[in-house]
C-alpha cells in the first residue's frame, strides 16, 4: 500500500462504479452516476498511487440537513481508518458551512452489520423506519 492520496470534490463516475462494484451489486448506470455526481454538495475519493479505494458522497441543502451516502472502502483496505477519516471530514464541512450557532440533522442509512462502525462515531439510529420506493424515471417526449 502506498501513501494514500485523498481528493475532495473530483470523484469520477467510472471512479464510483467501479468503488461500488467492489462491495454491491447491480451499480448505477454512467449517466445516472455523472448526473447524481454533479448534484452531490461534497465528494471525498482515496486512492492508493492510481487506484481509486475508497469513496463517500453527501447530499443536502446547506440549512438544515445533509446525508450522507455510499460510503465504500474496497474490501481489503476497511479496518485501516479510512472510512472514519472521511466520515469526519464531512462532518468537518457540515460545520464549516452551516449556519454558526444552528443544528444540522446529518443523516445515513447503514446495513445492520456495519451499524456498529457509525455508532463509533456518534451516531445513533431512531425509531423511524427508513422507507423507499423506485420510481421509474420515463423516456423524454
């Protein structure tokens, strides 16, 4: 392993692919990537000399909330800090862009075995359920 080099704000959608195909299935398509890329508020990437291994994403509004979203290291490079770092340094950006003096709810979804490793960090999990629904998007006309 070589030094890690970290990026911020310049993680490439066949970056993310490729980081997401490393630990799930069935990635997003290229575009749908690029677009969800464009409108991310802040992306962290890690590499190790060219190759991306690591990478998170935070989506918000600035005000009142952010969530944070894929978070991933590659399999063989988890348990050695990297993720913390990058959870702390979104939450770093969170509190230099917000509204001094003001609470910002910061969100994630997290699988069940990997819940322990954001209660380290301070966060804890509510009696909301998270719900989701896949709406497909329809062709231009």
């Amino acid at each position: 392993m070589k030094k890690l080099r970290v990026k911020r704000n310049a993680l490439k959608a066949p970056e993310f692919i490729l980081l997401w195909r490393s630990v799930w299935s069935n990635p997003p398509t290229l575009a749908q990537t690029e677009l969800a890329l464009e409108h991310s508020v802040y992306t962290l990437s890690v590499f190790d000399g060219e190759k991306p291994v690591a990478m998170a994403r935070m989506i918000g509004d600035f005000g009142l909330c952010y969530y944070i979203k894929d978070v991933v290291v590659r399999p063989e490079y988890q348990n050695k800090g990297i993720g913390k770092m990058m959870v702390g340094d979104m939450l770093r950006f969170i509190r230099k862009n917000g509204i001094p003096d003001t609470d910002i709810m910061v969100e994630l979804c997290a699988l069940p075995e990997v819940a322990p490793f954001y209660d380290e960090l301070g966060f804890t999990s509510d009696d909301g359920q998270r719900m989701k629904l896949k709406c497909r998007a329809e062709a231009n006309q």
